[in-house]
C-alpha cells in the first residue's frame, strides 16, 4: 500500500556502534518489513560536514555506512538505500527551510550549545544550519515517521515547527514528523555515565568488533566491589546491555544481584556473548558483501536515482508555493 514514509540516516563518522543499532537501525529494519511504510534510509554525509572531518574518512565512510546497512540486513528490494550528499534537493529545500527559521531558536537548541562546547572553533553556520537540513530531509520525502534515538527529539521538533510554518504560511502539505522508537532508544556509554557515542572514546562498541574486542571493552566497565544494594551506572549499564541483547537471562542475574552472590565477572561474560551472538551474523554477511564491491555501487546508484525523483517534486511544489516559479 504504501501509503506513508519514512525516513531515517546516520552521519559518516565512522562505523557503527551498538547505540547507531539499538538506537536507530534496529527501527529501520521493523518498519522496512511493514507494508504500510515506504521506507527511505540514508547516510548524512552532508551533515558530517558540521564538524571536524578528515576528507578521506569522509570518502571512505558514506560508503561504509552503506555495507553496514546492508549487513545489518536493510534491503535495496524493500527499502532505498542512498547518500544524502547526492540528492541535491536536500540542501536545496533548507536554504527556503531556514527562511522560516529564526537563529535565536536555532542558537537556544541543546543539541549546538553540546558541539560548540565540544568544538568551540568550530562554531559554523552548517553547525547551526544542522536541525534546518535534518528538517528538509526528512520532509522532501514528506515522511511522517522517524526512527531515531531519543537524542534526536529536539531535532524532529524543529522539523515539526518548520512543517507547521511552510503549511500555514505557504500552504504546503507537510506531515509533523513523529519518532519511530525502539526499545534501544537510550543505549549507555561503557563507562557507566552518558549515552554511547562515537565522539566519546572508550563508549562504544563497534559492529565489527571481535569476539575479543567486545570482551576488553565489557570487561572494563566499572562495576562495584560487591553486589546488592543500589546499582551504580556500570552495573545498571551491564543489565541494560542485557535486557536489550538477551532478555531471557535478566531475571536470574537480577536476583544473584539481590542476594549478593553475583560475580560481575559472569555478568560481564554473559553480556559480551548476548552481544557478539547478536552481531556474528552481521559481521559474516558483511565480509561476503565486501567481495562484490559492483553490487554495492549498483545498490547507491540506483538508490540514489529513486530519492531523487521522489525530493525534486517536493521542491519543484515549494518553489512554485513561494513565488519561485
Ligand atoms: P547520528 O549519527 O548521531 O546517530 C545516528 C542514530 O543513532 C542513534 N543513536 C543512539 N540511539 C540510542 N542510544 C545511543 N547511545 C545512540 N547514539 C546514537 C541516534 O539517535 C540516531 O538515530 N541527526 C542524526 C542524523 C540525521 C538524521 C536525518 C536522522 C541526519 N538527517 C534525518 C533522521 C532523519 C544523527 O544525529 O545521527
């Protein structure tokens, strides 16, 4: 049927981590299978740009997030897979987004005060351009829903208030984009204290980290010298990995914790192999995948090719709605 989109992507920073999974591609995959939904899924090159970025890297990752996707099991036969970088129509449409955008609402988001701290060098017009050009990707699809992590609520208000604006001023039909959620909205840091990030060194786990790689990293996350009593943010961190990796297991580490018998090192054990049995097969198919780097090409070719004949007739409307044409 078809009769709604959605739209979703993730920036070419660098591989995926488990919060990017959990958080985000966990919910592309659930609403890919839904017939309901015409489902778009891209990688936001394009807001790379907002901070310090090694040219290189950049090249490299857009395309990498797009193995990870495929690994991870989204589908070019189900869903479009493409670049935001080469579907101009997204910047086209939020240069008009950003006349209808005030920068004092711009300037008061948490989401630029949390880079400009980060980056105080780098507090750049695409930094506060950033929530104007989410808006307008997700809207030159006209998408109604999101899958995101939670951390992104402020920015799909924005969008929400742009669609309001452009449909009350110029007339448009502009859906209010609302957030697809999954279980793995908020996935913690490894150190017990934050959300994962890829910004943040020593947080997160990677898609294609080893067997051994995940246990160095789950082994150090800090626990407490013994069980029972108030759970500090490592311990809590370790159950939320495996409540969201292996449920079933919860509730008998839950009541060793209680009764102060757990040894945080089965614990630790325990979730490093719910995370690795949930990643192997991802990490199988992703070796398979690198070997037919044509069908890879084909896939972001012919993805891109779709996006844009569905975004040039969102703006072509647009332009023609604000006096352009
Ligand atoms: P990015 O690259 O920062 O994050 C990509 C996705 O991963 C989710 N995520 C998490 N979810 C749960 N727990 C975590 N620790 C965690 N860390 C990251 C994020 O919520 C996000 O869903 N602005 C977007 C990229 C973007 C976009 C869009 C998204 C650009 N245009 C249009 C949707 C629609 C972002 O910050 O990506």
């Amino acid at each position: 049927m078809n009769t709604h989109r959605v739209l979703s992507g993730i920036r070419a920073t660098g591989r995926l981590h488990l919060g990017n999974y959990l958080g985000a591609v966990k919910g592309f995959l659930e609403l890919q299978d839904n017939p309901t939904y015409q489902t778009l899924y891209m990688v936001a090159d394009v807001h790379t740009l907002t901070t310090p970025y090694h040219i290189d890297e950049l090249r490299k990752n857009r395309r990498e997030v797009i193995i990870d996707y495929l690994a991870a099991g989204l589908d070019p036969k189900k869903s479009i897979l493409f670049q935001q970088a080469e579907v101009n129509e997204h910047i086209e449409l939020a240069f008009y987004f950003s006349s209808v955008t005030t920068i004092a609402k711009m300037q008061h988001l948490p989401t630029f005060k949390d880079k400009v701290k980060q980056y105080p060098e780098h507090a750049t017009m695409a930094l506060l351009n950033y929530p104007i050009l989410m808006a307008a990707d997700i809207l030159v699809y006209k998408a109604s829903l999101v899958p995101v992590g939670i951390d992104q609520e402020p920015h799909l208000e924005v969008a929400r208030e742009i669609a309001r604006r452009m449909n009350q001023d110029y007339g448009t039909d502009f859906p209010e984009p609302q957030r697809f959620a999954t279980k793995g909205e908020y996935v913690p840091s490894l150190s017990g204290e934050g959300k994962m990030s890829k910004s943040v060194e020593g947080s997160f786990i990677n898609l294609t980290d080893s067997l051994d790689e995940i246990r160095k990293k789950v082994r150090s996350v800090p626990t407490a010298t013994v069980a029972g009593g108030e759970m500090t943010g490592g311990v809590k961190t370790l159950f939320t990995f495996l409540e969201l990796c292996s449920p079933d297991q919860v509730a008998s580490f839950k009541n060793e914790f209680e009764e102060r018998t757990l040894k945080f090192v089965a614990l630790k054990d325990a979730v490093t192999d719910a995370i690795y049995t949930m990643l192997k097969p991802l990490q199988e198919k992703r070796v398979k995948l690198v070997q037919d780097q044509a069908y890879i090409d084909n896939v972001i070719c012919e993805g891109a090719e779709k996006a844009r004949h569905i975004a040039r007739k969102t703006v072509n409307e647009v332009k023609e709605k604000m006096g352009l044409e």
